[in-house]
C-alpha cells in the first residue's frame, strides 16, 4: 500500500466527497492521504473515519492542504469555485494532479487555472462520466447536421441541494451543440426565461432546470423541428459513476505532462 499514489480529497464531508472517500478506500491502486474541508467546518480535527459513520481511518480531517499535499500525487476537487481557485494553486507547488470537478465557475475564474496548469496537469470536467462524454460527441454531430430550422433546448434535472443552474454538464452539452454549428454559446445562449419573454429567436441554444428530490442527474438535449423532434438522453442513477470516471482521470494524469485536459483525452475520445 505505501508505494501506491496518493490522493486527497477536498469537500470530504459532501455528497460526492464521501462517494470519492469510499471509492479510494475500496480500490487497491491508489490510497487516501488526506481529507479536507473549509476552515470552521464541524468535521475539521476529527478522524474521517468516525465522522463518516465507521470505524476510525487514522486520517484526520484537515482545513490546511499543505500538510497533505505534500504526501499526493493527485487531489481530486468537487467543491467550489473559490475554493478550486486556491487549491490549484497548492497543486501546482506540489506538481500534484488537480481533477477539478467543481461546477460554476465562470470564464474569468477558469482563465485563472492557466498558471498552475504550467507546473501540473489539470483535468477539468462538468462531468466525468463515460455516457455523458458519449453524449457531448453526439450532440455536436447532430447539432452540425442539422440547420436552424431545428431548435435546440438542453433540459436537465437534478437533487434540490444543487446550488448552480445550469448544470457544468447542461453547459458541456450546450457548448457542444454550438460547437456543432459553428457559433459561440454566449451569442446565442437562452436561459431563464420568465413572464413575457416574446417569441423564441432563431438559432438560439435554450436552457431548461429542474431541480427536485434526490435525482442525481438527467440530461436531455431536444433537437425541436416542424412535425418531428430528436431527443438525446442520458440517465445517471448512482452517484458511484462520477466518483469512477473521477479516480480514472485521477489515475491518468499521474504521468502527464504539466497542462489543461477534460474527459475527452482521459477517455481518449479526443480527436
């Protein structure tokens, strides 16, 4: 066990944080080397283990990435866009992967990972699912083989404790589809439509979400045209799959070189 990689995770005390604590502990190519969550949080200074519900892990929770950093070969992050922000910067002292998770972040935040990605390899991705990726390569050949005379709305749904609307992978998809026509998403992107919004414009790239329950994450992209419609879905119904995809890019990056990556290259869709 003590030459496997070693690997943190941030938001330990999260949804998606104990999914990635629980993976790691189950596989038998990487270890856990540390856990962290933000200052004041009740689970810093105790045994990750016991606040998780079990027996003890001799793994202390931690609000100071240093510490474990300095044992990590990878951190894996679904936490915040601030908090994304700081610790690349962690990352990159430590020349440890940074697999960013986090959703939310806006363009100018994104822009700021380019220095850290100079001295680490940076793996970002809305989402880390193989059958989401799938569905963004989809979208983008459908949406480049049809005209505007098809609009295109992405609908997605998700648990009500999500806080970011659109989702990272509603974003992923309506990236893609602009891609598929050659526009960029910010010109023709329409969301949050309320009251009397007018009449829907030509071309745009519309957003729908919902937010209720425990749904873990649907994504449809609706391709509406006169007297017919095309409807790419994809279902997620264990959280496992995320926490997965996570580790395998997690794994992948351990030899790369310094640099931006997303799923595509880690599953090797990347053409």
């Amino acid at each position: 066990m003590s030459n496997l990689p070693g690997i943190v995770i941030a938001g330990a005390s999260g949804r998606m944080g104990q999914m990635l604590i629980q993976t790691i502990l189950q596989s038998n190519k990487v270890k856990l080397v540390g856990a962290l969550e933000r200052r004041g949080h009740p689970w810093v200074g105790q045994d990750l283990g016991h606040m998780m519900g079990g027996a003890a892990a001799d793994i202390i929770v931690t609000d100071d990435p240093l510490e474990p950093m300095a044992q990590a070969q990878a951190i894996i992050d679904f936490t915040a866009p601030e908090s994304t922000l700081a610790l690349s910067k962690v990352a990159a002292q430590a020349r440890a992967a940074h697999i960013i998770g986090t959703t939310g972040m806006t363009d100018a935040q994104i822009a700021q990972l380019e220095p850290a990605s100079r001295h680490c390899a940076i793996v970002r991705a809305g989402n880390m699912s193989l059958g989401v990726n799938l569905l963004v390569q989809l979208t983008k050949q459908v949406a480049a083989a049809l005209d505007e005379d098809f609009d295109i709305e992405v609908i997605e749904a998700h648990h009500h404790h999500k806080v970011d609307a659109p989702s990272g992978t509603a974003l992923m998809l309506g990236e893609a589809a602009a891609e598929g026509r050659g526009v960029d998403l910010s010109t023709v992107r329409d969301a949050g439509r309320d009251g009397i919004t007018g009449a829907r414009k030509r071309g745009d790239i519309g957003f729908t979400a919902i937010r209720g329950g425990d749904i873990v994450g649907e994504h449809d992209v609706l391709f509406a045209g006169q007297g017919e419609r095309i409807v790419l879905r994809h279902m997620a119904t264990d959280r496992a799959l995320f926490a997965k995809g996570a580790l395998k890019a997690a794994m992948w990056a351990l030899d790369k070189t310094p640099g931006q990556y997303d799923m595509l290259d880690v599953l090797g869709m990347r053409r």
